[in-house]
C-alpha cells in the first residue's frame, strides 16, 4: 500500500506515459478501491439514511456525516475514472516540468498552463502547498465561465423548529476571466494584459435578480500573481446605489446577497495561497458526487431542502489538507475561521467538500459539491456543446453546522429563465464584464 502511494500521481487520467506511474496509478487503484469498499460496508446500489449513517462515518467529512445525519440520502454507485479534457492534459505535459516553488515554499512560479504539480509525493514537505496551486489552476474551468441565472434558497434543517423557507436568492452571472493559464479560447497561454497588471484572474457576481431588497448588488474581485498583494474587490450597494471597496477581511464572511456563502469559499476555496499555512493531512478513499444524476438538481425533500438528494456518491481518491489563515496585515481582527480543511478529489482536482473551524477549534461550516461529467451542462443543450466531457458543478450548499441554516445552490437554477446555465470555456465573457463600470450598469 505505501509503495502504490509512492507511485501515484494526481490526475490518472491525462495521459502521462511514464510506466511506474501508471503501474502506480493501476496498483493503487485496484487495492483502495477494492478494500475501502468492503472494510467501509458500503457497496454500489446501497442507500445511506440517517437511519444507516454509521456505514459512512469514516468515508466522508464532520460536515457531510452532519448533513447524511441530517436528512440528506446517499446513492452509493460504482467508482467512474475521470479525464481532464484534451486540453488541460497537453498544456500539463508541454509546461508543468518548468514549475517550481519559491524558496519560501509559497508561491508557484514559472506557471503558464495546465496542472502546476500532477506528480505528487505524499513525502515531499512541500505537498500541501502543492496541492492548493493545482487546485488554483484546475481543470474544471481555465479560461472563462459565466454561469448564467442560478438560484438559491437559505432554510433551516428538517430536525429545526424553523423549517420553512428563509431567504431565496436569484443571480445573473457568476462568471471569471483568467489570464494566465488559458488553454482554448485566445489568447492562449497568456492575455498579455497579465504583462501589465499581474491579475491572476477576475471574478464578477451579478446582478442580484432576488429577492427584491438585494435587486442590484453585485460583487467584482481581482487576483494578483504578486504574492504580497491583496486582492481588489468592490461590491454595488443597490439602496445607494453606490460602489464600495471591500476590506480582504469581509470576504471570508457571510454578508448579502450570498446566504451562507462567503467569497473566499466560492467553488470551495477561492482565497489566497499564499496568506495560508498549509498541511498534508492524507490521503483515503472517500465518497463524493462526481458523476451528478440530475441537473438540475432535486430539492432534497428529507432535510428540508438543505441539501441535494438522492445523488450518486462514489468512492473516490481525496487528499486532505489544511489551511490554516497567517495573520495578514490590514485584516484587523484576523480572519473568521482558525482553519479550513479542504478535500480534494486527485483527478478533478477540486473540493468535493470543505470544513471550517471557529477560532475555539469548533467545527463551523461545512460546504459540499455535487459535480456532473458529461460533455454538456444539461441534456437538451443547443450552445454549451463540447467535443469531450467535462466537470460541471450542477449544486452546492454551505452550512452552518452550529445553527443548522444552510444555503444550496442550484447550477443550473431551478426557478431561472436560462436553461443551458454553464458558458466554459467559450469566450462567453471577456475582461470589459470584469469592470465596476459594468457592474453598475447592469444594476436594474
């Protein structure tokens, strides 16, 4: 078991041609997802209740075990491999070799495109911070996105005594722009805007379409390469209907129109490598939504619509690392939580579902995703239309596991005039839509 582990690499589907590795990949694959499976008790066609929670202690997060505890049912289905698409998979093999860590073991440097670190030794010292940088420049969306008309509710917990509807929230656009890292819409590899700005990536969130009092508000968000540079964010306050720069601090927070939701856990974790500590916990076979039944996804009508069920959970391989918030100057007061501990699946590359901590050590929040791999968003699709399959994230909810309130999401929405949702990839927003000017524009 320790010389498969030594062996394997993230990613086993893209294509490397090394035979140790994929005799690793082969070895590793056979012995986890044969034992896991029998030693869990849990077996493809079982279905997880709270009544049966038990069988998944072990193989899941505290706060996905909360949620199955909680009302929220688990189809266990057999384990599917994932490929990154075509793309991502050659920019890894033309580029990773010339990424390195700086000798503070912070930032990923000589980055272009693809996967900064696909071979990974559970060993190396520097794993965690390793794992973080792939999971910055992940597969699921390298160019742009623009996820169009999603929705939102906020409710309590089946077992609450509040268990009706408590907020439900409806949004235009939650789109980003990348600009280094681009492998199929020009310019690739790099918009040569980056020369000059040293952006990472933008991020916008709007317009806020629901409920009414939030009409208008709206969220845009700079990354910068610089590792000592902060982000840029600004949000539209629609009763002022005034601009407002956002303290770093007030990302990893709750507030507006984002329910449970804070910006530094979009799409799992969306906060700065370098302002985190960062350990390697492990790595195990655990479940996770991969390969999503249902886009949309169904309102889970056993836990009071906090989460979504029934879904497909595999057994998948996770690395597990923790990050824990340096204090950062400007940022009074610290951050929120004391860490956050991220599971990370090793061929998608991304957080099937990410726990919080308060600053007593307290487990606080608990977020999970549930993903879909198909080579379009939703069956009938006449536009978002690709030529290999993808990742889409077609739900995610964010709980407060001390209150039991929780936000899902639903990607592509429910209650939405757009259908198709997910633009990947297409050149469907450019950097003009990443602007405060436009933000405020599209403010009704």
């Amino acid at each position: 078991m320790q010389t498969s582990s030594r062996l394997k690499r993230l990613g086993c589907g893209t294509g490397f041609t090394s035979a140790a590795a994929l005799l690793g990949v082969a070895i590793s694959l056979a012995l986890f997802g044969r034992t896991s499976v029998v030693l869990a008790g849990v077996k493809p066609g079982d279905v997880i209740t709270a009544e049966n929670t038990q069988k998944v202690r072990d193989l899941v997060s505290p706060g996905v075990y909360y949620k199955v505890a909680h009302g929220m049912s688990m189809k266990i289905v057999p384990t599917q491999r994932i490929e990154w698409p075509p793309p991502y998979k050659e920019a890894t093999e033309k580029y990773s070799s010339q990424v390195r860590l700086s000798k503070d073991g912070r930032t990923a440097l000589g980055y272009v495109a693809g996967a900064p670190f696909p071979l990974l030794d559970p060993n190396d010292p520097n794993v965690a911070v390793k794992i973080a940088w792939n999971n910055v420049f992940r597969p699921i969306w390298t160019d742009d996105y623009d996820l169009r008309f999603y929705d939102c509710d906020t409710a309590y917990e089946g077992s609450h005594p509040q268990t009706s509807q408590v907020d439900y929230f409806q949004i235009g656009h939650y789109a980003g722009y990348n600009l280094v890292g681009r492998v199929e819409v020009e310019p690739i590899p790099v918009d040569p805007d980056f020369k000059t700005s040293g952006r990472y990536w933008l991020f916008a969130l709007y317009p806020t379409l629901a409920p009414q009092q939030l009409r208008g508000a709206g969220l845009i968000r700079y990354r910068y390469a610089d590792p000592n540079r902060g982000d840029d964010s600004w949000t539209w306050e629609p009763g002022s209907r005034r601009l407002r720069r956002l303290n770093e601090a007030s990302l990893s927070i709750s507030s507006g129109p984002y329910g449970n939701w804070n910006p530094d856990h979009y799409a799992g974790f969306a906060a700065k490598v370098e302002q985190y500590d960062w350990k390697f916990i492990g790595e195990r076979q655990m479940l996770a939504v991969v390969n999503a039944e249902h886009s949309p996804e169904l309102r889970c009508s056993t836990d009071n619509g906090t989460s979504a069920c029934p879904e497909a959970w595999e057994m998948r391989h996770m690395y597990i690392v923790e990050a824990t918030p340096r204090r950062v100057i400007g940022q009074a007061g610290g951050q929120l939580y004391s860490k956050t501990v991220l599971y990370l699946d090793s061929e998608v590359m991304y957080p099937s579902y990410v726990d919080t901590y308060d600053q007593r050590g307290q487990l606080y929040g608990g977020q999970v995703q549930f993903l879909a791999n198909r080579d379009r968003p939703v069956p009938d699709a006449r536009i978002a239309v690709y030529p290999f399959k993808r990742e889409f994230i077609v739900g995610a909810v964010s709980t407060d596991l001390q209150s039991g309130q929780a936000t899902m999401c639903y990607l592509p929405g429910i209650e939405t005039p757009e259908h198709e949702c997910w633009y990947i990839n297409m050149g469907a927003v450019d950097k003009e839509f990443f602007t405060t000017q436009a933000m405020a524009k599209a403010a009704p």
